[in-house]
C-alpha cells in the first residue's frame, strides 16, 4: 500500500482487543515497542493516522496496551508529495499579497514566508491550508530575498517552494545611499526657546 507523506491514512483493523490499544506509524524496521503518533483504538474498528512528511517504508502497528507488543502490522510506503506553490516574484514592504497553491496533502499543513535559506520547519508569518488553495500573507519590514514554503505538519518538511523578493516603494533591495550635491540655505525665525 502507499500514502502520500504528510497524508492522515486510513487504517482498519478486527477486532479490537482493548479499548486502550493503540494504533501507531512508525519507521519500517522500527525496534518492538517504538510507537510514534498514536491513537487509541477505542471502540472503533477504524482511524485516521498521520504519517510521517518523509518519504520511504513505514509499518502501521496494532499494539497492546497491557505489554507494548505488537499483535498485528501492515507495511505502507509514503511517497513524495505533489504540491505546488503560485506567488508574485516581488511584493513592497508590509504588502498583503495573495497566493495559491495545488495538491493539499494534510489540512493542518502550513504556507509560510521564511527569510529565504531558513532552517527546515522554520515557522515565522504562516497560514494553515485548511479546505482552501488560496491565501493572504504580509511581507515583512525588511527588503530581501524571502520563501514561500508549503511546510507538511508531520515532520515539518518543506514539499514545495517559491522566491518572492520584498523591495521597498522605490523598488530597491537594500537600504539605499542618500547623497547630498549642494547645501540648501536655511532661515530661522522665530525664537531660541
């Protein structure tokens, strides 16, 4: 089976042995006992677990509450996901700009604007992807070179990226020289207090 990475997965399972088992994705090759996110089984037969944002072999287990022992397993590959990312190339200075994008993988997932060569995961002015493929963010106060980043809520990894230069009103990039050529007379009138 396969998922997207990033992606809730739907997992089913018979029969539910205690309410306080759990169910959990982790790492295929995983030591028994390793648990990632989890949910419990309740009185379910049937969840939605998230996988991890990278992509490779992951094993769904079905595990004991009572001695941590897996009872049950099933392998799933999560694969690259296909997102893409539409923003303007350049925006002023604390502009609100819009921008879209295609291939929503989890609704939890973020589009953030990072000065550009941020760490992974960095989070600064972002909006949650929600039910929509388009979104408002500001620039911020200083000129530069910035990111777009469509970052996956599991594991917080970039899947897709965009450019967007912040330029001040006079379209410059960096704070610009003021030059002087002649003196300019001046008057005063008025008091000294």
């Amino acid at each position: 089976d396969q998922a997207v990475a990033g992606a809730r997965v739907k997992v089913q399972w018979t029969p539910t042995i205690n309410k306080a088992d759990y169910l959990s994705i982790v790492p295929a090759g995983s030591e028994p006992g390793t648990v990632s996110t989890y949910l419990l089984a309740g009185d379910s037969t049937e969840l939605e677990l998230p996988i991890d944002g990278t992509p490779g072999l992951y094993e769904v287990r079905y595990i004991l509450t009572v001695d941590k022992r897996t009872v049950a397993s099933k392998m799933i590959e999560a694969t690259a996901p296909n997102v893409t990312l539409q923003a303007p190339e350049r925006v002023l200075i604390g502009e609100t700009f819009n921008f879209s994008w295609a291939g929503t993988v989890n609704r939890g997932d973020y589009l953030a604007l990072v000065p550009a060569g941020s760490d992974e995961g960095t989070l600064k002015d972002y909006f949650i992807a929600g039910d929509t493929s388009e979104g408002r963010l500001t620039a911020p106060d200083t000129t530069g070179l910035y990111e777009l980043r469509y970052i996956l809520r599991e594991g917080r990894r970039t899947a897709a990226s965009a450019t967007v230069e912040v330029t001040d009103a006079a379209g410059g990039r960096a704070n610009a020289t003021l030059r002087v050529k002649d003196a300019l007379p001046a008057r005063w009138a008025g008091s000294n207090r």
